[in-house]
C-alpha cells in the first residue's frame, strides 16, 4: 500500500525529489526508489530529520519498536498513519510533540487510483496542513473526513468492503460457469457488469440503489425472480451481520 501511494502521489504531479522511503529491511524501500526515483534512505534518524511530513506505513505492532529518540526528531512534524488500529491517542503518546497527528483508512484500489480514503485529524489542521492531505489522498483516489469514533464502521464498508465485492464476483463467476459459459465469458460478463453498474451508480450518485435496481425489475421477468430469492435468503440481514463482525473485530484490534 505504502508503494502504490508513493506511486499515486508521482502520478498526481509530485515531484521524486519530495519524496522519501525506508523500510525495515531496506529491500521494499531501496525497490521503490529504484523504480520512482524517489529518495532512498537506509537509515531512519537522517529521514526524519529531513521529512517535515511522515507517512507511517508499517506493520501496526512495529510501533512500538520504533526508536524513543524518534519523539524529539517529530517535533514539528505532521504525523500521518497508515496503521491499521492504531488510534490518533497512540499516535499522541509516541510522539507527543509533532504540530499534528492524522490517521488514514485506505483501501486496495488505491492501487490503480480508485480508492476512497476515511481520514481523522487529532485536532483541526491549519489551512496548509489540510491541503497538503487533500492533495496527498486525491493522489490515490478520493477521500471523506470522518470523526475516529467512526474509523471501526468506515473499516467495515470501505477497507473490508471491497473484498465483500470480490466475494460476489466470484460467485457469480462460478455460478455463470455453472450454466454454461465458458470461463472466458464468465470472467468477461461478470467484471463488466460490476464496472458498469458501479459506473451507473456513480454518475446518478443521488438516486438510491433501490431505485436503479427497480429500475432493472419487470413484473414476473428473470431479475424478480432472481431477487425474490435473495429476499428469501435474507442476504441484507446476512451483509448487517458480516459488516457488524467486521467493526466489531476492528473496535477489538484498536485496543
């Protein structure tokens, strides 16, 4: 994820020259810059002297491992994690001295550009500071500001809910297989009914998803009965159920 945002930015108009990566082992992050040409760093002290914005994009329990004398080196600095769980409080205690802390949820399609990113600030940011992280998350897809009491509910839509999507795909993939179509055209019919719907459905953003579903159903026709079936089966119950688990385990993972 942390490769697929540096890239997002250097698609985005950021320059490689502002930019700069480490890792722990050094093998990603000296990869990365081979590939972008952005700044290669194999050691952490000389980064976080230079960086006045840090992007913590580690594994979350690495936290703890990270250097004490990392909090004198943060002052100042505006602080933006990655790390799943972990709460803006944490962030506060680590390094009590940055001017802000800022916590990010992204999702996988992030990757190509398609993302949508749940942001929470530990305190109002200053005009700069909130440009700079609204042009950093439009460089990887678009971006909505929430409270961090909604983190646990945000994770259960748009960070877990991309594989709920996936889920589906797949199972109409095998059950169009089932009736007859080749894997080819299976694959083919299912991916371009997801884009076209998901497309549909964003360029009439104001017209609920019930509405454009009716607007496929005719009386007595091949979608009612299909759908008669999910209502039998209670599928919207079965999603209430699977999203709950979801923020649950993401409320149980941030203590």
């Amino acid at each position: 994820m942390a490769g697929a945002f540096a890239k997002g930015l250097l698609s985005k108009g950021f320059e490689a020259g502002e930019l700069a990566c480490m890792s722990a082992s050094g093998e990603s992050a000296r990869a990365l810059s081979e590939e972008t040409g952005i700044h290669f760093f194999d050691s952490l002290e000389p980064l976080a002297q230079s960086a006045s914005i840090w992007v913590l994009a580690l594994k979350p329990f690495q936290l703890d491992d990270l250097p004490d004398d990392l909090a004198e080196l943060a002052s100042g600095k505006l602080i933006i994690s990655m790390l799943a769980g972990v709460k803006l409080e944490r962030l506060q205690r680590k390094f009590p001295n940055a001017r802000n802390w800022v916590r990010f949820m992204p999702n996988t399609p992030s990757q190509v550009g398609a993302g949508i990113t749940g942001v929470s600030f530990a305190q109002r940011p200053g005009k700069e500071d909130a440009m700079k992280v609204d042009r950093m998350l439009g460089a990887v897809g678009s971006s909505v500001q929430i409270d961090e009491a909604q983190m646990d509910a945000l994770t259960a839509v748009s960070g877990s809910g991309v594989a709920y999507i996936f889920e589906l795909a797949a199972a109409m993939l095998e059950a169009a297989k089932t009736l007859g179509l080749s894997e080819l055209d299976a694959s083919r019919l299912t991916l371009e009914t997801f884009a076209g719907a998901s497309a549909l459905m964003k360029a009439q953003s104001d017209t609920h998803p019930d509405v454009l579903r009716d607007a496929v159903v005719s009386k007595g026709g091949t979608t009612e009965a299909a759908l008669n079936v999910f209502e039998e089966k209670e599928t919207r119950s079965i999603i209430l159920e699977a999203m709950s688990a979801a923020a649950k385990r993401s409320e149980t993972l941030s203590k």
